[in-house]
C-alpha cells in the first residue's frame, strides 16, 4: 500500500498525500494577479484614457474603475479558495493567510 493512487495526480505514501501543485500554483498564481495586478493596470488604463487628466473623469469612470476592482478582487478570493480546498496547496493557504 505504499504507492496506492489517492485521487487526481496525487499518491498516498506512508500517510501522506503528496498532490501536483502545478494547477494549484497557476490558481494561485492568477488570483496574485487579480488581486495586486488589476486594480493598478485599471488604474494606469483611466489615466491614458483620459489622457493624465484623472480631475476630469466622470463618477461613471470611476465607477467602472471600482467595479473591475471588486470583480477582481473576488475572482481572487474564489480562486485562491478553490486552490486550497481541491488541491491542499500550501500556496493557497499563505495566500488565504495574508
């Protein structure tokens, strides 16, 4: 029973189930993104779309500026969530952590 198969890319040896963290990795790896990345580049976009006059952008700029941020900001957390409940990944948990 050592090398007895434990589910989707994972092996059971000795006690221990030792899972492939590639997709872990890259779901964590996309919710950094999401999280840290997407607000800024929203952000640096209204300012060349408005041409550095970030004064005169309307409240609907604004708005859609927060809106991409909350979405992001959840599809971060979903993912991050998804990563350490199907994969065990110690990643997602330092992730879930800060």
């Amino acid at each position: 029973m050592e090398n007895e198969p434990g589910g989707r890319g994972s092996w059971f040896i000795k006690g221990r189930i030792i899972t492939n963290n590639k997709n872990a990795n890259i779901l964590c790896i996309i919710s950094l993104i999401l999280n840290f990345l997407m607000p800024i580049a929203t952000f640096l976009i209204a300012v060349i779309l408005t041409k550095g006059d970030i004064l005169g952008v309307s409240a609907a700029s604004y708005e859609g500026m927060n809106l991409v941020g909350i979405v992001s900001y959840i599809a971060a957390w979903a993912l991050v969530i998804i990563a350490r409940v199907k994969y065990k990944s110690k990643f997602a948990q330092n992730l879930l952590i800060i």
